[in-house]
C-alpha cells in the first residue's frame, strides 16, 4: 500500500471509501456499492476476490453472465498498482473498458487501433499511477517493449481472460495465449487470475499447466444458467425459412442468428430483411471499418438481429439478447454453452434455439479429420462432436446434460426445456432399422439417402432388374417417406450408418461393424424420438404462458416512465456515442419506474447505480422520474 499515498488522483470515486481500518474484502465491498452500485457479491465473487486480495493467484469458471469481469476489477481498484487484463479481442476491451469509464473507473487499453498518441498518453497515466486498468491482447503483452515498461510498473493483478483460449483441447484454441505461460516467472509477486466461462475437466487442467497456475485455488460455478429455455429441432426442408419463421415469431427483441458459413449469415439476413426483420450479417470477410460499424449498430439497438460466423461472440455483451438461434449447430458443447450463453445475460428468460442434422455432423467428424494436428487432438475433438449431438438428438433435459458435461453432480432436470416439457417418447424401431440397415449394405454404399428411403418403399423411379430383385426392395410399406428419412437421420446419428461426403452427393454405407451386427442380433434396440404433435406449431410460439417472465417485470402504471426513462438513455447514449446499456441496465431502469426516487440519496440506492452514474446522470434521471411524480 506504500505508494497509495503519492496519488492522490487514483480512482477518484472509490479512494475515499479505502479507510486505512477497512478489511481488504470489506473495501472491495465498498467499492462493488459504490463504484458498481451492487448491494452483494454473487455467487463466487467474494471467494475469488478475497483469494486475489491475498495475493494469491487462482483460475476461475463462472458461468456467462455470472460476473467474471468484477473479479479482477475490483481487486485491480483495491490492490495498489495497475491492473492488467488480457483479453483475447478488440471488442470485448472496447466494451468493458467503456462501461468502466462510465462508473468512473480509470481504464484504457492499449492495441492496434489505438493511435501514437493516444498510446503516449496512456503510458504517462501509468506512470503516474493514475491508471487502474489496462486491457491489452496477449501478443500486444508479450512485445519485448511492454514487458521492459511493465517490470518497472507497479502491478496489482494480471487477469487472463476466456482463459480456456489456452487449451488445444478447447474449441477457441488461440496459440498466442500459449505465451502467456512465461508472466509466472516474469512477474512472480503479481497474483495471476485466469477466468472463463467453459471449461471442462481437462481444459482446466491444460489452462493450469499452460499458465503455470500449479499451486492455485479453483473456483468453479454451477453451469446452470435458469433462465435460458433451450430446445433443439432437426433440420427439416428448407432451413432458411425455418430460421426466417422463428425469427418472426419474436418480434421486437435483440437476437443472434450463427451461420455456418460468411455467404449463408449474409443470404439469411437478407432473407430475415425481406421479412421486416432489422437483420445485419457479420463475419470476418468483412472489412474492418464496417464490421465495428454492424457490431455497434447491433449492440446500441434495441431491438436487432445479428447474423454471424462464429467470429462474433466473444465479448459481445449486449445483456439483452433475448434468443440466439444456431442456423448450424456449433462445434461442441463448449461453444454451444457459450454462444447460447449470450442470450439473458441480464438475467432475464431466454433462449437457445439449434437446428441440427446428421449431415452437419458428419461435416464436423470430416474437417476434424482434415485438420494438421496430432491424432490424440483429433480423437477428443472428434469425441465432443459426438457428444454435441448425443444432446441435441437426445431425449432428456438439455440443460442436465450440458452441466452434466462439466462435471457438475447432482444435476436435476430444467424443466422448462423442448424436452423437459414435451418428454419426448420412444418409439421401438430396431425392425425398422434391420431393413434399413439390410438395405444400405444391399446398395453397396453407392447411394444416396433418397435412394435408400424409395428402395424401401419401392418407389425408385425406373428401377433397375437387379435392385427390384433385391430381398429389401419394398419392404418398408409401414412406414411413411418422412419416417424412413428421420430413421436414416438416427442411425447416422448413432453411427450404425455413415455417410461419404462424395462432393457434396453424400453416399449412405453402413457404419460401425460390431455395432450393425449387434443390431441384427436384436441385443441393441433402436428406440426413435416420435415428434410430438403439433411440434412445428409448438417450436414457434413464445416461451412462456402469459407472457410474465417474457422481459423486464414492467407494471402497466410504471411502463409510461419506464418507456420515458429509455427515451432518454437512448439520447443520452447516443449523444457519447456508447451502447445504451453501459449507462444504465433496463433492470435498473426498470427499478426507478417502480421506485421512482425522489432524492439523490434514494435514486443511489437502486442496483446498479454507483457514485459515478449518480454524479452524471443523477439530475436528469430525477427530472425524468419527477415528470411523473405528483
Ligand atoms: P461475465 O461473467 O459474463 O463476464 P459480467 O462480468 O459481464 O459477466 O457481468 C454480467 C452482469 O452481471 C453485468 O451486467 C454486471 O454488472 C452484473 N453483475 C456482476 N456482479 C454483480 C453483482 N454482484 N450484483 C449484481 N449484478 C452484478
Ligand atoms: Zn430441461
């Protein structure tokens, strides 16, 4: 604490509250009222603090949502020195650096865009200890120059961001994060703090090894995340429209639409215009100027939907995304978790949408297969794929099932999920798969899924001697074209058939031998999902009855202010040119409709209103609420 006394600029608001008497957590307490305006800590924030404040180092999983940022940002405010964040994109430093900047936090960051002078400017507030918090990218860290000027700095803590970045095991693998291993040695008396929201078992042991976290605490959350409705649907005809559908089934609310590929977000989101929908396509093929220009369209918006590559996701924390839809599946869990995390950060119902099929799964299996990497890598990537779709072609309670993956014990049903409340039923069908299977080996893997499902039925068109004297060739008379094709889908799910991507004409074979005979035998029944009814009707419509977890709670009475109080943070928003959220939540908005506080002192009160918003905002904010007082 030695230099704390030489300046006497540092953290403006919050240096007043760090009385000499105060514990280190209950001065972190102090400054998650008042510079955050939180009353509590959540969850694990207290235990990660407390440990960082000891200066100890530690590797954190907390949920999206669960507020990972805090953990750094305030032991970075209490702790003397300034505070590194490495984060692995531009976006994500934007972001948090501008809401920090609002509740009158001193933080930049430092990276390509970032101009001469403005650099210079940033190096002389740190040398006067007047900077906090600088967000920087794991190879703008590593740069020989910043490291020499960083050993002369006085360091507070150095956050690693989406640590799981680290891991060649984890979808986001980023080689540059590799390099973050040497800041053990580097900077040996600066607690190191890595963070993510997904990492499974062996991702949190290779983020250890590789950051050189050995002796550190690991605080891992709950996965849950109650308050996203998640269901699954198997892509059927013409996903384009499928997509177009869901979308405008939720009218007036922020989305994210993932596409596979930069060509489709761009086809969909002019498809979702064609609709009415305010759609923007975002992917890495754009150019640089225009993509920054989609993703702050999308993130002051209210109500917009952004379809995109994987390449937008992380750091974009806009709190109320109310649906991300997946046009293609994801590639694993992880990423699934993730990218459907961004939905209902600020707490409030959402959901996850995904439409998958057997195809996509295959293409999965064959990239991985294509990749230059050892063959152990491949054999776990290739393991998540399939248990991807084991959970999205399954039949009990997703959420269970993603937590399940994690680790987590004990894990009950969500019940609020497509398969929670539509328990999807089985149905027997290991005849039915005998002759499919029989038919496949029959047809020598030279057809396509078409072919096989007409052979079954005996409706190939000019059909030749020899396949209409095969023993399988008509044989499927109980079932209904769209049956056969969803059994097809099924055992190519389950691998009992494969399918040869041929250039784009898939050619349909048997699978994996042992298993195929086993199904002859009859020791492994297939049970096939049965749609239930009126399941497309059911996808479509709104999550929940009546509507009252559907947004923000807003009473009738208080909607007029609440509307008003909108009006004015979209002003005010765009008048700084920042995302309307950084200034206030519409919780905390939501909060001073129904309180409608009369004094400073009240309006301080509410969740969300730090010192800072209060000094800024405070006047106008009482003189909207005043407009309907009395
Ligand atoms: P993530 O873990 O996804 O990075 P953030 O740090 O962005 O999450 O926090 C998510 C949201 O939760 C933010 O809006 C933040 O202001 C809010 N938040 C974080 N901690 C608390 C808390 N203790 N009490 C209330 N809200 C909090
Ligand atoms: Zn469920």
């Amino acid at each position: 604490m030695a230099h704390r006394g030489v300046r006497p600029h540092k953290r403006g608001v919050s240096l007043s509250v760090a009385e000499p008497d105060l514990s280190p957590l209950d001065a972190a307490r102090e400054i998650l009222r008042r510079t955050f305006g939180h009353a509590e800590f959540r969850g694990l924030q207290a235990d990660v603090i407390a440990e960082v404040l000891a200066g100890k180092s530690a590797l954190a999983v907390l949920p999206t949502g669960g507020g990972k940022s805090l953990c750094y940002q305030i032991p970075a405010l209490v702790r003397p020195g300034l505070g590194l964040v490495v984060s692995p994109l531009i976006a994500l430093m934007t972001d948090q650096v501008a809401a920090l900047v609002q509740s009158g936090v001193a933080a930049a960051r430092l990276d390509s865009n970032i101009d001469l002078s403005e650099r210079t400017e940033i190096w002389r507030r740190i040398e006067r200890g007047e900077l906090d918090l600088l967000y920087v990218s794991p190879e703008g860290l590593m740069q020989p120059y910043m490291l020499d000027r960083l050993a002369r700095t006085p360091l507070s803590i150095i956050a690693i961001d989406e640590a799981h970045c680290v891991s060649q095991w984890g979808h986001d693998f980023r080689p540059e994060y590799r390099m973050l291993g040497r800041l053990a040695e580097l900077f040996p008396a600066v607690p190191r703090l890595a963070v993510t929201a997904t990492a499974d078992a062996k991702t949190r042991e290779d983020i250890r090894a590789e950051l050189r976290l050995e002796g550190a605490a690991e605080y891992v959350a709950s996965f849950a995340r109650p308050e996203l409705i998640l269901s699954a649907e198997r892509k059927r005809g013409n996903a384009a429209k499928r997509v177009v559908e869901l979308v405008t089934a939720r009218p007036g609310r922020s989305g994210v639409v993932y596409a596979g590929s930069r060509d489709k977000t761009e086809s969909l989101a002019e498809a979702l215009r064609g609709a009415g929908v305010p759609a923007l396509a975002y992917h890495a093929g754009l150019e640089k100027g225009l993509r920054a220009k989609r993703l702050e369209d999308f993130l002051e918006a209210d109500a917009a939907v952004m379809v995109a590559t994987i390449a937008f996701g992380m750091g974009v924390d806009k709190p109320d995304v109310r649906f991300v839809i997946h046009a293609d599946p994801p590639a694993a869990i992880e990423a699934y978790w993730q990218e459907v995390g961004r939905a209902g950060r600020d707490g409030e119902p959402a959901e996850g949408i995904t439409l998958y099929g057997a195809a996509d799964m295959a293409w999965a299996l064959r990239r991985i297969g294509e990749r230059d990497v050892d063959d152990g890598v491949k054999q776990v990537q290739g393991k998540k794929v399939r248990q991807l779709y084991a959970m999205l072609d399954g039949t009990t309670c997703r959420a269970a099932a993603v937590r399940r993956y994690f680790g987590e014990e004990g894990v009950e049903p969500c019940g609020q999920c497509d398969l929670c409340l539509g328990a999807v039923e089985t149905v027997d069908m290991t005849v039915a798969a005998q002759k499919a299977l029989s038919t496949a080996h029959r047809l020598g893997g030279r057809f396509g899924r078409g072919r096989l499902v007409d052979h079954l039925l005996g409706k190939t068109k000019d059909v030749s001697d020899w396949e209409a004297g095969l023993s399988t060739w008509g044989v499927g008379q109980e079932l209904s074209a769209t049956q056969w094709r969803d059994l097809t889908e099924q055992l190519l799910f389950e691998g009992l058939l494969k399918e040869d991507p041929n250039d784009g004409r898939p050619l349909v074979g048997l699978g994996e031998g042992e298993a195929v005979r086993a199904v002859f035998r009859g020791e492994r029944r297939i049970g096939m999902r049965k749609p239930p009814e009126g399941a497309e009707a059911r996808a479509g419509r709104s999550p929940r009855k009546g509507g009252a977890r559907e947004a923000i709670a807003v009473s009738e009475a208080d909607r007029p202010l609440f509307e008003a109080l909108r009006a004015w943070r979209a002003a005010a928003a765009k008048a700084q040119h920042v995302p309307p959220y950084v200034i206030f939540h519409d919780r905390t908005l939501a909060e001073i409709a129904q309180v409608r506080p009369a004094s400073r002192a009240a309006l301080g009160r509410l969740n969300g209103v730090g010192e800072a918003k209060l000094a800024h905002y405070g006047a106008a904010v009482l003189e909207v609420v005043g407009g309907f007082i009395g």
